[in-house]
C-alpha cells in the first residue's frame, strides 16, 4: 500500500543505502527505514527534508524499507528563519515522539504546520511553531489544560499568576517569579498569539513542558537563533 | 582456514576505509603481504606521517602541515572574497575549475541539529573573527545544496549581514550533459529562476 510521507534526517548506511526516519500518513506515524541510494539526482534530491514523498513500506520488525519512492508534489522551498523553524520541529519529532508509535493525526499536524511556515512571513512563524507544539503534546497524551489549575480545581482567571509543573500543569501562584499571567494561560487557549507576553509565556511554558523529555542535551536546532544577541 | 592474529588485525584495520568491506579489506591485505611487500611498508610510512603531520589550516581549516596552507599564504590571493565550503574536498572541487581566486574557509561539515552539529562546531567563531577584520567585502556560500547545506548558508548569510558584508549564493543549475527530463524539479525549478539572457556580441 503507498503511503504519503516525508523524511526527517537520514544518515548513510553502507555505500549505497541511507537509513532515514520518516514520517508516514495512515496509522504508521514516525519509522526509520532502509533506502536504497539511487545513482541519478533526481533520487537523491527526493531524499531531502520537506520533501512530500508517496512510498511502499515493507519488512517487519526493525527491518523496514521504503519501496517505489516517488515526489508527491513540490518540495517545501523553506528559507532562513522558516527553514530552522522546520529543521526545530523535526528535531522536536525525533527526540520526543517515540518510534513505531502510530499515530493518526502527528503526519498531517506536520504536514499543515509545515504549509503554515512556508505561507506566514518572520514575525508569524512564532505562533505556527507554538500550535504546533500544543498539538503534539495533545498528541502524545500529555496535552496542557490552560484553562484550569490544582488539577482541575480552579479555573484559570486572568487576573492571577499560576506556577506551570511539567506533567501536572498550572497551579495557583501568590507570587510571580517564574509564573504565567492568567489572561496569557486564557489567550494561549484560545491560540490567540497576537500579544507579545502571550507568546513569551507560551514559549517558556513549551520549554518547560518538553524538557522532562529533551534531557540534559538541549536543542541543537535553539542555538540556530542566536546569531543576533 | 585461521588467519594469524597480525593478518587478522591488518584486515580489520582496512575495513575503516569508506566503502571496504570484510571481503575488500582481505583481499587488499593479502594482495599486500602476497605480491607487494615494499607498497604495503610505503603505505605504513607515508600514513603515520601524515596521521602525524597533516593538521588544519589556522586560518581557513582546509588540511595543512604548516599553520598557514598554501592558499592563505600566497599573497596573489584576492583577501576581499571568501569563499565558504562544507570539506577540503569542496576546495579541490573549486581550485581545479580555475575560476576563484579568493580564500576559503572550511566548515568541516554543516549546520544538523539531529547529528549534534550546530553553530559552535563548525568554527563560526573564527569565521567571525576574519569577518571582523574588515578585509573581506563578499561571502560566497558555497555549501551543498541540501537542507542542512541551505540552513548552513543562511546562518552565515545572517552574520554576514550583521557585519556589513555582502554574501553570494553560488547558483544552482542543471549538470552539464545531463537531461531535462531526469532532473529533479527543485533543480529545475531554481534554474529556471536564475535563468540568463543569451547576449550576441
């Protein structure tokens, strides 16, 4: 049966095969598998990143290989900021999402915030890679509820602070030193990212919340944002 | 038939080679110790030496047994054009068209946040520092054109840019004697976007 998919990072195996993890459509959700290097450029040009693949997969077990690849349609042209963004969100999928665990909804979360980042101009893509992430904890079974604390006890109001635990969500806070503004929690539930704070929470309450699962090795895809501080 | 613990180890040494096999590095060990003594005690010399002596350029990273190599020593150099390559073997690649005659500077590979590199290990630092310097006025990136090729060229662009500097992308077209119909379309797609008038003199 073919399959829709794209690859995430291949690494070279033997002369003339790549091992590349992949994201496929229907069920399969992120695999790695064998390819066999073809000798024209055109093969190698279809083993890229962005690129929207139709592909067979066979074998079982670890042994999976990817047959009768084919160009689904134009590659994402990404460029600059849009590129690391995307090369953030496949290092994202490598490192959180577990491998062989079927998913039905991750490829097309990937594939539409991928069409989001090739459309949106610089100061949009924040947003996109929020949603994104929001999604994909959802996803995972860990989704963030933004509109309650002390496990359900309270209602998020925006005049509080809330303190956010990785894995146990906001908790009502007196103080605010490293806490989140209650009318952010409520905008960011709303994807509402128009606001500077808003997106500000957002992104340290992503940090937080994927750190128990990045470890002590950080983003090596962060550190492409840093030329200008 | 049980090989001697020395054949044992020289075949298992060969198989470091790129593209050498069990199969490769037996033959090549035998063929050594069977018909070509002096070749083989010739390859031990000539390769501990350069494992010894062949360090990197302090300058532009390409391979060098002095501080400086050849091409950031020679004053015939043009000093105000970079040109930016992934390997030393790119350099080689650029050097035998004739066509440069600039400086390079060696990355020693490309920005891949899922093979661990970032920023930091390809030596930015001392690329920015040349930067710096004031002497170079165009970047010409030329890194491969692949996704961590492109994410490595817009990094540098980005310094560039915050340095003043101008920073070229070489372009990307079609092979010559290859044919239309078996390139791939993002190929075709930027050479038909960086198409040039035919001029008739």
């Amino acid at each position: 049966m073919l399959s829709k998919a794209y690859i995430l990072h291949t690494r070279p195996f033997r002369e003339n095969s790549i091992i590349a993890d992949c994201l496929v459509d229907q069920e399969i959700g992120r695999v790695s598998l064998f390819i066999r290097k073809g000798k024209k450029s055109q093969h190698q040009a279809l083993c890229q990143p962005f690129q929207p693949l139709i592909l067979e997969v066979t074998g079982h077990g670890d042994m999976k290989y990817a047959n009768r690849l084919e160009a689904h349609s134009e590659r994402f042209s990404l460029q600059g900021k849009h590129l690391f963004c995307a090369l953030y969100m496949n290092e994202l999928i490598c490192r959180i999402w577990p491998k062989d665990f079927a998913s039905e909804r991750l490829f097309p979360l990937y594939e539409s915030a991928l069409q989001h980042l090739k459309q949106v101009d610089k100061s949009a893509i924040e947003p996109v890679l929020r949603q994104f992430e929001i999604a994909l904890l959802d996803e995972l079974g860990l989704g963030i509820d933004f509109q309650s604390a002390n496990h359900g006890d309270y209602e998020v109001k925006s005049h509080n602070w809330y303190r956010f635990v990785p894995g146990e969500g906001f908790f009502l806070s007196y103080h605010r030193l490293r806490c989140f503004p209650g009318d952010a929690l409520l905008q960011i539930a709303q994807l509402n990212f128009s606001e500077t704070h808003v997106r500000l929470a957002a992104k340290q309450i992503m940090r937080l919340a994927f750190q128990p699962f990045i470890g002590d090795e950080p983003l090596k895809s962060r550190t492409f944002f840093q030329t200008r501080t | 038939m049980k090989l001697t613990p020395l054949v044992t180890e020289l075949i298992e040494a060969l198989k470091c080679l790129p593209g050498v096999g069990p199969k490769s590095a037996q033959r090549m060990a035998f063929h050594l110790l069977e018909h070509d003594r002096y070749a083989g005690e010739k390859l031990g010399i000539v390769l501990q030496k350069a494992m010894e002596q062949v360090q990197h350029c302090q300058q532009c990273r390409t391979f060098s047994e002095t501080d400086l190599c050849a091409i950031c020593e020679s004053p015939k150099r043009e000093s105000d054009s970079l040109c930016i390559v992934e390997s030393p073997a790119d350099v080689v690649a650029i050097e035998q068209t004739g066509q440069f005659q600039g400086r390079y500077f060696v990355l020693l590979g490309r920005l891949s946040p899922l093979d661990g590199v970032g920023p930091a290990d390809l030596g930015l630092d001392k690329l920015e520092a040349q930067l710096q310097l004031g002497q170079v006025k165009e970047v010409i990136l030329a890194t491969n054109p692949t996704v961590e090729g492109e994410a490595t060229a817009h990094y540098i662009a980005e310094l560039c840019e915050k340095h003043k500097i101008q920073a070229t992308r070489i372009a990307h077209g079609v092979p010559v004697g290859g044919e239309l119909e078996y390139v791939d379309g993002t190929t075709l797609t930027h050479a038909l976007s960086g198409r040039t008038s035919i001029l008739y003199s």
